[in-house]
C-alpha cells in the first residue's frame, strides 16, 4: 500500500505542470522576447539602464493612487520588470495610509515605492523615512529642477478655476472670484488638504499677503461666505457647477479637463493675477528598502518621457521630465512649456506646520459663517 501511494505521489508530481498549464520555466529566447514587447517605446536612457538587470523572485512592493494612475503604472511600469522576472505588489489607496505606514515601519519597511505629494515627501525625506533623490537614476537630470526637491516627481498640475461660461464674459482671474454677483456661489475644496490650503494661501494673496499672513487670508476667505458646497466628490461639484448652482471652484487643472470631456458645461481658466498653484504628484523610494536595485528601476521607469507623456495624454496631468514632447490639445491643456515657469510656489512646510490651528480656525471662521 505505501508503495502504491508512492508510486501515486510520484505521478501526480510528473503531471503537475501539465495541470497548471505547462511549466513555469521560460527559456532565453521567450524571455528576449518579453523584454522587447514590454520595452516598446522606451527611450535609449532607460534601455540602457535595464539592461542586463535580472530580478527574478524578486518582489516589489509599491503604494499608490488607483484609477487611471493605477492603469498607466500597469500598461507602461510594470510590463518591463515584470518581463525581467520581478512581481510587483501594489497598495492601492489614499496618500495618508501609506504616509503613515512608512513611518511606522521605519526600522523594517515593507514598502520600496511610496508615492506622495508634494509636501509630504518633503517631511518624509527630513525625518529620514525615504532616500533623497539622486542622479543613480539616470532621468533625475532630466527632471525639472522643481520636481527634484526631496523626491521624484512624476506628475505636475495647476490649482486654477473651473467655471460655468455662462456667469463670466471671459476666464476669470482670482480676483473675479470675490464680485458681489458670485457671494455664496463659490465652492471650496475640503480642509485640510493641499487645495484648500492653496486656496486659503491665494486668498492672502488677493488681499495683498501671502500663506505667511493667514489673518489676511481669512479675512479675505469670509467674504465668499456663506460656502454652499465644501466639495469631497467631483461628481457632485460639477454636476452642480452645470447646472448653475455653483459658477466656479479652485480645482485642479487635470481633474476639470475630464470633465470637460464628458460634454458638461464647464471651463478652465488659468488665472494670469495671481498664477496657478503648483501641485505635483510624487514618488519616493523608501529607506533601507529591501529591494534597492529593483526600486531604482522602478523609479527611472516611473519619470521617463513614455510613462510621463501617458499621464499627460491619460488624465492631462503634466510632464516632470524635460524630454517630454507634447502637441496640439494635451500640450493646451497641461502643464507643459512655458506654463510651468507661470506656477506658484506656496511655503508648504510652513503651511503644514501652521495646518492644526488653521483648521480649527477654518471651521468655526469659515464653515460656519453664515456670510452676515
């Protein structure tokens, strides 16, 4: 009997890869082959990178923003690890999940790639929970200089006025906003967050200060008062925006040509009094990874014109890297080319340390002001 069941054992085991639909070995020529289709369209910078890297049982762990975010990262990242023997793990979620988790797994992280925004990647690289970028990934000197600043920046928008054409004669500039006509038809971005601390920052800037002189820029907010939709969905803002509910809102510049797309009655406007605020998406390699080669990898892949002109084409969300080439359309409605020397700049350190009393401030002076 024993003989029997080994003999059972045996076969069984022969027949195995049969059954998981052949052997999960490739050979050399397959693998060539998934290489070359995987790194179609990539630049001769980062071929020249990948070349000969090798991470088979190798397994890379990425937090990110899902959606449209999550399928570029799939079409364009993954394919030329994956073909190079890596598996690639992603934490899809919010940016505060994953901001929080790399800080508690300092000393033994289980994240290589953490992607945030602008700002926070700045306090994860001064409290020494993420690398500081560096020219080892060759596209780095490729990055604008702004998207070099304690990470790697992978995408760049503008904090500007989405709006219904039907309430205004021509785009409107920040100034606009606080005509008599449109008290109380102004929506407001969700506090504390970076939009609605870049709109608390542009409305000192309306009354003549900056995020450094907030007293100005409460002042100034209240006068919009009362606030008829702090908006958390954009489903809803614009939706009420074209209907007429609401005739604008500081909204970023990718999300509203999206929208526009669906055929509602919205506009953009890049406001030219005050400038559009800078906003950007990084990405961060994590300290004391476990997987140092594969992160770099990922992160040359991640900034490289293929990958960033797919954000732009995607979601109009603009190039970080130099080299990309933009035309018609995307490159109207991105960040890209001399647009990007028009951004502003907000001290957002400061902004953050300041965050806690400006949003209790912000609810009682603001939220529940009633506009009298």
């Amino acid at each position: 009997m024993k003989k029997f069941f080994l003999v059972l054992m045996m076969v069984l085991l022969a027949l195995s890869p049969l059954f998981a639909g052949g052997s999960s070995e490739v050979s050399e020529e397959e693998r060539a082959a998934m290489i070359a289709k995987a790194d179609e369209g990539l630049d001769e910078e980062t071929l020249a990178f990948l070349d000969g890297k090798d991470f088979t049982g190798q397994t890379l762990v990425v937090g990110v923003w899902g959606g449209v975010i999550e399928d570029i990262l799939r079409e364009y990242v993954i394919p030329p690890l994956e073909a190079r023997g890596a598996t690639i793990e992603l934490l899809l979620g919010g940016t505060g999940d994953r901001f929080s988790k790399i800080y508690m797994e300092k000393d033994n992280p289980t994240m290589d790639i953490c992607y945030l925004n602008m700002y926070e990647c700045q306090m994860s690289m001064r409290d020494g929970i993420t690398e500081e970028p560096s020219a080892k990934i060759p596209a780095y000197d490729d990055l604008y200089p702004w998207a070099q600043i304690a990470s790697y920046g992978v995408s760049v928008m503008g904090l500007g006025i989405a709006y219904n054409p039907d309430y205004f004669d021509a785009p409107p500039n920040w100034n606009d906003l606080w005509k008599p006509e449109y008290k109380g038809k102004i929506a407001f971005p969700n506090y504390p967050g970076s939009e609605g601390d870049a709109f608390l920052a542009i409305a000192a800037r309306v009354a003549g200060t900056d995020e450094h002189d907030m007293d100005k820029g409460f002042e100034k907010l209240r006068e919009l008062c009362p606030v008829p939709l702090v908006y958390t969905n954009l489903d809803e803002l614009f939706m009420l925006m074209d209907k007429g509910d609401i005739v604008a809102a500081p909204v970023i510049s990718g999300y509203a040509w999206t929208y526009i797309d669906r055929g509602m009655n919205i506009a953009f406007s890049w406001p030219t009094d005050i400038g559009c605020v800078k906003t950007m998406d990084t990405m961060t390699i994590v300290k004391n990874n476990k997987h140092p080669e594969l992160s770099d990898a990922w992160a040359q892949l991640a900034i490289c014109p293929r990958t960033q002109k797919a954000y732009a084409e995607r979601i109009y969300f603009g190039p970080t890297n130099s080299e990309v080439v933009l035309e018609g359309e995307v490159a109207d409605r991105v960040v890209y080319g001399e647009r990007v020397d028009q951004l502003v700049d907000l001290d957002w350190m400061y902004i953050i340390e300041n965050r806690a009393d400006w949003t209790h401030r912000y609810n009682q002076d603001i939220l529940e002001y009633d506009g009298n």
